[in-house]
C-alpha cells in the first residue's frame, strides 16, 4: 500500500491561531488520509509586537510596546475570539508573553509515546493554556499533562534541556527553510502561513502528487 502523504505543521502553543487551526488541520488530516508531522517553532513575539505584563483586571504593569502595536494585539486577540466563539473555544488574554520552549519540549516528548498520547497532550496544553489554567514555563505541570495523557513523565524533567535545545534547532531548521510564523502547513514543498489556506491545501492533495521519472 502507498505510504500517506505528510504535511509538515509548525505550532506553537502560545498562538491563538495556531490554536484555531489544529482541530482544522486534524481534519484535513482525517478527510484527506493524510499524515501531519507536527513541529515546534516558537515565536519571538517581543521583535515584532513589543512586549506588555498585564494584571488580572488587564491594567498595564509593563510595557515595551507602541501604539501601533497594541492596536495589533488587541485586534488579533479580539478576532481570535471571534472565532473562537463560533467552534465553543475559550481565549484569554495572556497577562504576558510565555516562553513555550518547555511545552514544545513536552510535546516531542509526548509524539515518542505514541500518537495517542500526543494528541492528549496537544489537545490539553492549549486548551488549558488559553483558559490559564496552566503554567507551561513550570515543568512538574507539564509533566502532570504528560502523565494524564499516558506517557512515562518520569523521564521529561531529566531530559527537559535536551529537548529544549532540539526544540531550538527545529525552530531554526525552520527559519532556514523560509517559516517565520504559525501555523504554517509544509505541503509539497511550499509554505502556506494560515488556516484560511487549508481549503487550498485541500485542492493540492486531491490532485495526484508527480512522481520524478527516476523513482
């Protein structure tokens, strides 16, 4: 039997439209017999949109960032919830920008247990993240998701740093390869940034896949 063809997926679990997009792509991986080859890439969200630390009420306690750019942010996240509303999702505003370097690592973590346990996984980080519900800076947290999605979590604290490191060289292998935002879908060689390119994508695999001659 041929082999399903793979899409390359860069996610990143402090993106509200990366967010958006992964029970899209969960689709497209089901209606399409596809297989998805999820990949951390994480965002350096402070260069281009400044950086802010809000507190519960969303009063500014820190802030290097201009007004176009929070005209920026408050947009994206009033159009995230937008959407969000319409598929039963909760966002909520983060009261600061997350480095998500160890939920990326527990996401490779989570894919070396199974496909199960990664979609457990997957499903519950950015679930409960977008509700604050969960601290993905804090490693005995992650672990508990891990474990709760039935993978081994004894061995991610002592493997935290190098799966970190790999995370880093995904997410630069990335940038070489033209990615600089998520998701973004690697579908035959060419980058599609956005959800909204999934019914284009769509197209592409119904289309037969040109094998060269010489194979």
């Amino acid at each position: 039997m041929n082999q399903p063809e793979t899409i390359t997926v860069y996610t990143d679990y402090k993106s509200p439209y990366a967010y958006l997009a992964k029970d899209l792509a969960y689709e497209l991986e089901r209606d399409c017999a596809v297989r998805l080859d999820w990949r951390p890439y994480i965002l350096d969200i402070p260069s281009y949109l400044g950086s802010a630390r809000v507190d519960d009420a969303g009063a500014v306690l820190e802030e290097a960032r201009n007004a176009h750019q929070w005209r920026r942010v408050r947009y994206s996240y009033m159009d995230c919830r937008r959407q969000a509303r319409k598929r039963g999702l909760t966002i909520r505003g983060t009261q600061k920008i997350w480095d998500s370097t160890l939920a990326a690592a527990g996401m490779l973590f989570a894919q070396r247990a199974g496909e199960d346990v990664f979609r457990r996984y997957h499903d519950a980080v950015f679930e409960r993240f977008w509700k604050r519900n969960l601290d993905i800076e804090n490693v005995a947290a992650l672990s508990a998701v891990l474990a709760e999605a039935g993978a081994d979590a004894g061995g991610f604290a002592a493997n935290a740093d190098a799966l970190r490191a790999e995370v880093a060289a995904i997410s630069r292998a990335a940038e070489a390869d033209g990615v600089f935002g998520v998701p973004t879908f690697v579908v035959r060689g060419e980058i599609y940034w956005g959800r909204e390119h999934l019914p284009d994508i769509q197209e592409i695999l119904a289309t037969p896949r040109q094998i060269p001659a010489n194979h």
